[in-house]
C-alpha cells in the first residue's frame, strides 16, 4: 500500500484518524490483543495473515 493524493475530506470520527503502515505481524498483535477493536479491521488483518503463512 502507499499513500495516494485525493480530494475526499474526511469528516466526524475519520477527521481524527492518523494514518500509519506498520508491519503485519504487528497489526495482528495488536488486533489480537484488543489495541484494534474495529471487527472489520481485525478480520482483515488476520484473513492477510493466514493468507501470507
């Protein structure tokens, strides 16, 4: 992934995120031990786990 110019402006709860690329296996540490709570996130991230091992 790689960041990308766009005109979207994100509003409400998307104003206040901060956008960071950390390693896979960091992101399902963190999803695992509840640090990422949105179940669509974690879904996604252990599904690219399983499919990389």
């Amino acid at each position: 992934l790689e960041k990308i110019d766009h005109d979207y402006v994100r509003s409400g709860e998307e104003a206040d995120l901060e956008m960071r690329f950390i390693p896979l296996a960091t992101a399902v540490e963190a999803a695992i031990s509840g640090k990422i709570r949105n179940q669509i996130a974690v879904t996604a991230l252990l599904a690219a786990y399983v499919a990389r091992s």
